[in-house]
C-alpha cells in the first residue's frame, strides 16, 4: 500500500518539506452499502509514511498531523470504489 501512494505522489514532490501543521480529509467514495468506513483508515497510515518519506511534511506524528477527517462519499460502479485524500497544508 506504501509504494501504491508514494507511486500517485511521486510527481508532487515539493522542494522543501512543510514545517508546520496539516490536516488529512479521506473521503471514502464506495461500491456497497454494506463497505464499512473503518477500512479506510489504514489508508491513513501508508498516506502520512508516504508523506514524510516524499519530502511532503518533516514528520507524520501528532505535533504536524494535528487532524484526520474520514468522511462518506458517494456510492461507485462496482470496480471502480475509491479514497479521494486532501491534505491542508497549515502555518
């Protein structure tokens, strides 16, 4: 899952790493309404690695994530189920 988000990544890569705080928004956009969104938090945790790891943020911890927000989106065609991620960049 790592090499999955730092690969949609890769192309954003900035020229310095922000310092200061940001805020995740996943929204989880799914194929059934028995999808559970709890499955989507995992995602969180390969989106902050791949973050610190690209250059994106100096840390993933709690001092510079200071909020993750997993919200319903709206329902897919089967096959095509997908997590639309924001990140806001804070001073």
């Amino acid at each position: 899952m790592h090499e999955l988000v730092t690969k949609q990544l890769e192309e954003l890569i900035p020229s310095e790493p922000h310092k200061g705080g940001y805020r995740l928004t996943l929204v989880y956009n799914y194929e059934s309404t028995v999808s559970d969104l709890d499955n989507v938090v995992v995602v969180n945790k390969f989106v902050g690695d791949s973050l610190q790891s690209l250059g994106f943020v100096v840390n993933d911890n709690v001092k510079h994530c200071i909020e993750v927000r997993l919200l319903v989106g709206e329902k897919q065609v089967k096959g095509e189920g997908n997590c639309v991620i924001t990140i806001d960049f804070l001073d």
